[in-house]
C-alpha cells in the first residue's frame, strides 16, 4: 500500500510538471491558468492529511490540520486577508 501511495504522488508530480511546462512554452496556444488553480486549491492538500491523520487514529494532529485546511481554503473565495 505505501509503495502504490508513492507511485500516485510521482504520477501527480509529474502531470503537474507536463502542465506547467506546456503553459511556459504555449505548445497548444492556450493558457492554462495553472498557478490560478494551485493557488485556490493548495488548502485542500492540507485538508486531505489533515482526514487521512484523523482515519489513522492521529485526533488530535488530524483536527489541526483539517481546520487549518479549511480556515485557508474559506479565506480564498470569499477574498478575506485573514494573513
């Protein structure tokens, strides 16, 4: 199980990589806002670990940073500047 985790995390990076480097060099003459959908969505990573923590017995770590998660991820669509 913890090696098919690492193959899905390589898989992410890599596909990650591919986008920004074909909005960098516009091979398909389209942007893709790909720092604007990183820069909405990053919070939900936390949120994430912060579940995978709480199913795996970890409470108190898990709450920390599910809230934490959900605290930035609010702040971003409705454009409050808690920071």
């Amino acid at each position: 199980m913890k090696n098919n985790s690492k193959f899905i995390l390589g898989v992410i990076l890599i596909v990650f990589g591919t986008l920004l480097l074909i909005e960098n060099i516009g091979i398909l003459g389209i942007s893709i806002p790909v720092w604007y959908l990183v820069e909405t969505f990053w919070p939900l990573i936390l949120i994430f670990f912060g579940a995978k923590l709480l199913i795996q017995g970890n409470h108190t770590g898990g709450l920390v940073v599910l809230v934490l998660g959900a605290v930035f991820f609010s702040t971003t669509p409705f454009k409050w500047d808690f920071f």
